[in-house]
C-alpha cells in the first residue's frame, strides 16, 4: 500500500484522480481513511492510505450498486 500526503485545497475526487488516473474509486479511498471522512477540502500534510485497485475491484466498479456486495 502506497500513501499520499495532501496538498492545500485537496478534495476526495480530486486525490482519487491524481493517484488512480479516475474518480471512480474515491470511495474505495474514502474507506480506507474513514478517519478523515469529515473532510471535504483538505488542508496540507495529511497523510492518506492509498489501497491498490485489484481486478476484482475493477469488476465490481461496473456493476450498478444495487448488484454489489457489502
């Protein structure tokens, strides 16, 4: 697992973006710092976890959230 320190003015989607290439597993990020889930804009030097998409996560992404495991 890698991280990401934030930068001034960082937002989930934009974290996401910056670390995957796509927003789409801003929640997969957001689980794995559910710590920090009260912050919409980030200040500087918060250090974030940042899990590796595996295919399996890739697979699970194009199902519609209902069709989903919890």
């Amino acid at each position: 697992m890698t991280t990401y320190t934030t930068v001034s003015g960082d937002m989930w989607d934009a974290i996401s973006y910056k670390v995957y290439g796509s927003t789409d597993y801003t929640g997969k990020l957001m689980a794995y710092n559910s710590r920090y889930l009260d912050n919409y804009i980030f200040p500087a030097g918060i250090v974030l976890e940042v899990p590796e998409i595996t295919m399996q996560d890739e697979t699970l992404d194009m199902l519609p959230p209902w069709r989903r495991p919890k």
